[in-house]
C-alpha cells in the first residue's frame, strides 16, 4: 500500500467477523496503524485517508447488533467526523466476495476454529503430493 496518496481509500474486511464489542475494537486497532502509519510517512492526513470497513460473517449474523454497537460508543469533539464507514457483508469466506484489488488489509481474528474446510483441503493437497513423491 502507497502511503503518500492522501485521498486514497483504504479498504479493509474483518473476514468471519461475529457481533460483538470486540470486533469493533480490532478494526479500530487496525485503523490506528494505519493512521500511525501515515504521520509516520508525513503524510497530511487532516482530510483522509478515507478508510472502508467490510464487516464479512455468514448470512445468519447478526450485523445490526455490530452496527448498533459501533454508533452507540460515545465520540469526542474531535471525533464528530466518522473515523470510518463500514458496511456489512454476508457471505462465506470460502466464495469469492469482493472484486479483484479492491481490499487492502484483511483481518480474521474469530474465524480460526472454522477453517476446517481449507485444513481439510489442504491435507488432501498434501497426501496428493505425497503420493506422487
């Protein structure tokens, strides 16, 4: 990611996201890099970069408890401005969800005991080259 585009959307997807408080304080955490990041950089940061939020689970979360959550904390004068837009994503982390090039960072921090699937495929993937080796 180029850290010297002040206008730049960054873009980033909490994959296998849940419904609680700590899944908005994870992205938050994310954001602050970022932002860290970019002063770092010295890059002007006082109107961007814009940052996107893609809240991703399966269909069956519940996202307005997760949205509820991120608008009742309480916000500071300095943080009247939205430190970020979000949106809510339903789908498997398994299927293709997004265009091409279009995330910049990717998080899954609640997601680990379901990836059973990719283990299972990934075991296959190796007892295939196993065999043939």
């Amino acid at each position: 990611m180029i850290l010297t585009d002040r206008d730049q959307v960054v873009r980033i997807v909490d994959l296998g996201c849940s419904s609680g408080p700590n899944t908005i304080r994870n992205v938050e955490a994310v954001i602050e890099q970022v932002r860290a990041r970019y002063r770092e950089a010295e890059v002007d940061t006082s109107s961007g970069p814009e940052i996107q939020v893609y809240f991703q689970d399966l269909p069956n979360n519940d996202f307005n408890t997760l949205i509820k959550y991120q608008y009742s904390q309480p916000r500071s004068d300095e943080e009247k401005i939205q430190k970020y837009m979000s949106a809510a994503v339903p789908g498997s982390f398994y299927d293709r969800l997004f265009p091409k090039s279009t995330i910049n960072i990717a998080l899954s921090t609640f997601a680990l005991h379901w990836l059973s699937e990719a283990l299972q495929q990934q075991g296959r993937m190796f007892g295939q080259y196993m065999q043939r080796h």
